[in-house]
C-alpha cells in the first residue's frame, strides 16, 4: 500500500505528541483510566468574553464568506499594534502580518517558502516535533545544536555559530520552549542575533507561542533588537496563552517579501483562515487580558507542585522550567533495568511502561531530540497531577 504513497509522504514521522494523545485517548474510551500528560494543550476552557464574541460574529452574519488569505484587516493591525507596543518590535505593521489556521500552519508556510533542496536549518535542540518533519518535507536539512540538563538545554551563540556552512539558511528556536520549558533570556537573545547577523540573508524564527505562560516576567523578542526586524520571522498564535487550540488561529510577523509568500502560498493551499475564530481572536487580543494571567498564575502553581512531586521520585532529574508548561526529566538512570518481565532501555520504554503500569501518559524526548528525557505536560488538575505523579512514583519503585 505504501508504494501508491509519495516518497514525501512515507519518509515523514507521525507528531509524537498527537500520537501518543491519540493512544491515551483510545485507552480511555476502553474505560482505562488514564492521566493524560502527553498532549501540551490548556486544560482550561477559553475565556468566556472570546467565547461570545464568537456568538456575536455569527448573529452578525458577517464573517461567512471566504475571508482575507492573510486574514482580516483589523486583526491584522491589532497584532501589528501588539507587536509594536508590547514586544518593541517597532517596525511591525498590518502588512508584515499573516494569519493562519494555527501556529503549526504558520510554520509550514515558512519552510516551503524559504526552503530549496538540500538548504540547511539549524534547530535549537531540544525541539518541538513539528519542525524537523517540516524542514524534512520542505526538502531541507536539520541540524540539531543540542541543549543538555546542566545548560537547562539551552543550546548556546557559539554553538550557533560553529553550526552554521554555506548552506545554512534559518535558525529556529521557542521561547518559552516546547520540551523543556527554558526561557531565553535577552541576553542570550542578543548573542543570538550577534551570530545571525553574521551570516549574510540568515532568517530567524522565533516560535513565540508560549510567551503569556512566562514565569520570569521577561519575555525578549529578537525582531526587536537593531537590524534583527529584517531577519526574523516571529511565530505567534492564541492556542496556549487564550486556551485556544481547538480553534486554528496562529500568525507570523515577517520582512514584507516572505509575509508576501506565505500569503501567496497559503491563497494556493488553504485560503484565509476560519473567519469566526479570527473573530474570536481579536477579542482574545483586545479584551481583557486577566484570564490569560489567571492561567499563567494556575501553571505556576501547577509547576511548583510537580515540581516537589518530581524531586521525591529517586532517579528522576530535572531542571526548573521557567514557561510554557512542561517538565523534560531526564530518566536516563532508569535504562537497563526492569520491572518484572519488562526492560527499559529507552525513553521510548519508560513511557510505554508507565502507560501500561501507571496508566499515566507522557511522550518520549526521543520525539524532541533528546533521548535521555521524556516530557511531563502539566497542563492538568492538580488533583490530577498529584495522582499522576503518586502513580508514576509506584510504578518506579518497581524498576530494578
Ligand atoms: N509551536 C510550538 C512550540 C508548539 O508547542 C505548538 C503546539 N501546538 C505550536 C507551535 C503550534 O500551535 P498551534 O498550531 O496550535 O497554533
Ligand atoms: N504543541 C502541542 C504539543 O506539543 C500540541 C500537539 C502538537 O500540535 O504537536 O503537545
């Protein structure tokens, strides 16, 4: 059957984050009890003033037809005003803006209009899973700087720089990140863009997604440091920060010549994005922003609790997260031993491990580039959380 499939289609991996989610899904609807900590998404519901101008934009009848490719002018400008005034990316305007059916999409957009054959982007590892099977896709090369538990896998400038050839034409990074939930600090940011800007037409992308769900109160945008705002694609979007994933709304702010290509792409591909969530967006963006901070305040609590939980399982190692809202442990320690009949020997096995024994699901670092660790989403309760980790913690006092 795969033969009838393209080459393109065949050598790309499945999203380890939407997979795992889908087996912990289909468990629970055998009647298993599982947690779910694999999927990074908002546990809370999104915020009832965006909810109802949802509704209004419905009984307004307005917003049916085939919207805008790059998505409405208004919204638009309220993004362009949002960069400007509260990421200091001054330049920033309607124009340089692009809205997608999510953030995910926005990121296609980019690589297939940068991307040529064999052109290298240097990813900033641990990463999310999305951006190496894009790349891939796009025809490009990745090519991973690695982070590790002593540096809170930040990889570093002068990585950056030692990672960068004739062919190197981007460089990705989140900040806050998915897996480890480091932030970059704007000094780091700055030695960053030192190294980018050294290299002649190099393109940054900066994944900005989590940036409400920042324990440090500084979030730095690189787009807004001298001569960066021509080298920088900044990724943004309402799924985490406005508990909106379900709704498909992400953006870039991008150099006019490639927000130009990503409209023209996306005018080939999808069109503009749902008009009602683009709605609902704008309120998100220009209505009270409490809920969002509500949210940010409950991860941290969230991530303080976890936190302890962690630290009283032997053999467990992490670092302290600074945003978003996931844990990367490193569990190497458990590798080559067993519970029973079953060995673990990879981050792989520790999940599946703990899934059939704790009925507790998190996702392999293997996914993120990082084989010794796993990722914990406490996006959850915290009575969930605290059962979760009570669980884990059983179930690893079993492994020999
Ligand atoms: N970037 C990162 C780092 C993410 O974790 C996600 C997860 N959803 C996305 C982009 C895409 O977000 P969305 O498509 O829901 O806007
Ligand atoms: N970004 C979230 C995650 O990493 C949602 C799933 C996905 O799109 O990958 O779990």
């Amino acid at each position: 059957m795969n033969s009838i499939l393209s080459d393109r289609i065949n050598n790309m991996e499945e999203s380890a984050t939407l997979a795992m989610a889908k087996t912990a899904r289909e468990l629970k609807s055998q009647g298993i009890d599982i947690i779910g900590l694999s999927l990074g998404e908002p546990d809370f519901k999104t915020p009832k003033h965006i909810q109802e101008a949802a509704k209004e934009a419905i009984d307004e009848g307005k917003y049916f037809s085939y919207p805008p490719v790059a998505g409405y002018q208004d919204l638009r400008e309220a993004i362009a005003k949002k960069l400007r005034e509260q990421n200091q990316i001054t330049q920033a305007k309607a124009e340089n803006i692009v809205v997608s059916t999510g953030a995910k999409h926005s990121i296609a957009n980019v690589f297939m209009c940068l991307i040529n054959e064999g052109d290298e982007v240097v990813i900033f590892s641990p990463y999310w899973v999305s951006y190496s099977e894009i790349i891939k896709l796009a025809g490009g090369v990745p090519v991973l700087i690695e982070g590790n538990l002593e540096n809170n896998f930040k990889a570093t400038a002068a990585q950056l720089k030692a990672a960068i050839t004739d062919k190197t034409k981007a460089v990705i990074y989140s900040s806050p990140c998915n897996p480890s939930g480091s932030v970059f600090s704007k000094q780091e940011l700055e030695a960053i863009a030192e190294v980018v800007k050294s290299k002649e037409d190099l393109i940054v992308i900066a994944d900005e997604i989590y940036e409400l769900i920042n324990f440090t109160g500084q979030h730095a945008s690189i787009a807004s440091f001298p001569g960066m705002f021509e080298r920088t694609i900044t990724v943004n979007g309402f799924s985490k920060g406005y508990a909106m994933t379900g709704w498909r709304v992400g953006y870039i702010c991008a150099p006019l010549p490639i927000a130009k290509a990503c409209e023209k792409i996306q005018g080939q591909f999808t069109s503009g994005g749902t008009g009602i969530a683009q709605r609902a967006a704008l309120a998100g963006l220009t209505g009270d922003q409490k809920p969002s901070e509500e949210m940010a305040a409950a991860y941290l609590k969230r991530r303080d609790l976890v936190l302890q939980l962690l630290r009283e399982i032997p053999g467990i190692k992490t670092h302290v997260p600074e945003g978003a809202f996931y844990f990367f442990p490193d569990v190497s320690a458990f590798f080559g031993k067993s519970a029973g009949d079953f060995k673990i020997q990879t981050a792989d096995d520790f999940c599946l491990y703990l899934l059939n024994e704790a009925h507790v699901s998190l996702v392999t670092g293997a996914a993120f580039g990082a084989p010794d660790s796993v990722r914990l989403s406490y996006a959850a309760s915290e009575d969930e959380l605290k059962e979760a980790l009570k669980r884990v913690k059983t179930a690893l006092e079993k492994v020999k």
